[in-house]
C-alpha cells in the first residue's frame, strides 16, 4: 500500500493547475467563489507575510512551495534569495514559470525534493510550510527539521476541526485518494513543544473559524 507521502505527492502532481487556480483571479464566477468560500487561503496569505516583515535582504526557505505563490511574493517584496522545495514536478513547473513572469526568476529557485529526508546545509531568515501540515503524518519530526533549518521566524499553517467543512473536506480528498489531517489548538502548542520551539506565538485564522498560523522565532 502507497504511504501518505506518497498519495499526496501523486495528487498535487496530478491537479497542480486546479489546486493553483485558487490564487488567481479567472471567471467572474469563480473569483467570486474562492473570495466567499476560500477566505482563510486570503487571511493565511496575508498572516503569512505580516508576520514575515520585515522581508527586504532576508533569506527564504519555502517548504512544500507549491506553484510558487508565496516564494515570488516574497521576492518580490525584496527578499534576497528564496528556494522553495516540492516533491511535485508538476507545481515546480508552475512556479517557475510564475516566478519568470514576474522578473524575480533570478531571486528564486526551485527545487524537486522531500523535505524530510532531503539534504540542506543552509539556515534561512524565514521557514515557511503553508498548507504542509495538513498531509503530515508525523508533524513534530518535521517541524524539527524546519527549525534545524532556520535561523530566525518559523511560519507554519495548521487546519482545525469543525463540525461541517473538516468533513466536506476529508469526503472530497478521500475520493481523490490524498489523507488530510486537521488539529486543534493544543495539539499545535504541543507539537512545538516537542519540537523544541519556546518562543511560540498562535494566531488564530478568523475567517476559518478553527486554523492556526504557528509563528516561532529560533
């Protein structure tokens, strides 16, 4: 049997344009959309890059990039260098092609890989994994790897339990065959902890209802 890694690296393969047309505006119809029934991917965006200021002249480690979205932003808020790592060939492609298009090509670099057993002998400014925690199965073990990493702010996402949209989700993932994985807030202190991080801050993602954006300092 295929192990969770695996299930969610052949789904982001596969669906890399669907899953990064969430970003950008398209239709009409589906702007409007994502702007009423996806805000906390708005509210996490914007967390994410408050919490990250002051950017110009840092380094940027991007785990889990994705398309890119986070990586180019931030460069283009003036961060030096930001590598952002995949294991999902078809939205490091995305990324690339987004970074070039906004003439930060030069400032970014991606890269195919699995974080947790990749080799890096680099610490960055910022550690970000947007999104990641939701497919991780062994989440303090990761997260560790992040801090061993970085040499300044952790921002890491962490969706929460709800009644209603929890299962709608786990349904919709469950028939495209990719585990995702929900918390509550405790659960999120603790796994810090047990990665070794003190100085921890949780924000609360209000549109969401229940997700969590970790901030901790190295």
């Amino acid at each position: 049997m295929d192990s969770t890694q695996d299930r969610t690296q052949r789904y982001f393969d596969k669906n890399a344009a669907q899953f990064d047309s969430i970003y950008h505006d398209g239709q009409p119809l589906a702007r409007a959309f994502n702007r009423m029934f996806r805000k906390a991917i708005y509210e996490r965006f914007a967390i994410t890059f408050g919490e990250a200021e002051p950017i110009a002249g840092k380094t940027v480690f991007d785990v889990g990039c994705g398309s890119g979205r986070y990586a180019v932003e931030f460069a283009k808020r003036g961060a030096a260098r930001v590598v952002g790592l995949d294991y999902a060939d078809g939205m490091l492609k995305l990324a690339g092609e987004y970074a070039r298009a906004n003439g930060v090509g030069d400032r970014c670099q991606f890269v195919t890989g699995d974080f947790t057993t990749f080799s890096l002998d680099e610490k960055f400014d910022v550690a970000i994994a947007i999104g990641v925690f939701d497919y991780q199965d062994k989440p303090v073990d990761f997260l560790k790897r992040m801090a061993a990493h970085c040499r300044g702010r952790i921002i890491a996402t962490f969706p929460g339990h709800s009644f209603l949209r929890m299962r709608v989700r786990q349904l919709r993932y469950w028939f495209k065959d990719c585990p995702v994985l929900f918390y509550t807030e405790p659960e999120v202190r603790k796994i810090a902890a047990d990665a070794g991080l003190t100085k921890v801050r949780i924000v609360k993602i209000a549109s969401s209802g229940t997700g969590f954006v970790l901030v901790a300092d190295v």
